[in-house]
C-alpha cells in the first residue's frame, strides 16, 4: 500500500492518500478536483545501528546528515 502526495492542479492544495488500487478515486480535500500532479516524495527509514552496512556508519555520529553525507548532498 504505497502512500503518493498529490498537488492539486486547481487550487495547489498539497495532500497525500494511501492508494489501495489503481481504480481508486483521488480527489482534492479542499476542492473535490481530480485535476492533480503526483509528487516525487523521499522517505526515511529509522537507523539501526547494529545492523547497519559495514563501513557505513550512522547519520548522528558521522555528522552526514540524512544520507550519512555518502551522496555527498551536504
């Protein structure tokens, strides 16, 4: 069950529905519009320090910020 953000093409309302099916009818919450534009969205997963990759360390003790700094965005 994925979860999508939506935009709302007519009134730019941002919102997010956990999308069951793809019959499934997605309308704005502030206007009922099913004018919309899917969002690219990031996510985050809890660290773990006991089962993290070798080498790797956490985004707390390396001071990488979200991505541990390997991508090098900070």
């Amino acid at each position: 069950m994925p979860i999508y953000e939506y935009v709302c093409d007519d009134c730019g309302e941002r919102y997010e529905r956990v999308v069951m099916s793809k019959k499934q009818a997605i309308t704005c919450p502030k206007c009922s519009s099913a004018k919309k534009t899917v969002q690219l969205s990031v996510f985050a997963a809890p660290a773990n320090e006991s089962k993290s990759f070798s080498g790797a360390s956490s985004a707390s003790s390396s001071g990488g910020g979200c991505c541990g700094g390997a991508c090098r965005c900070h």
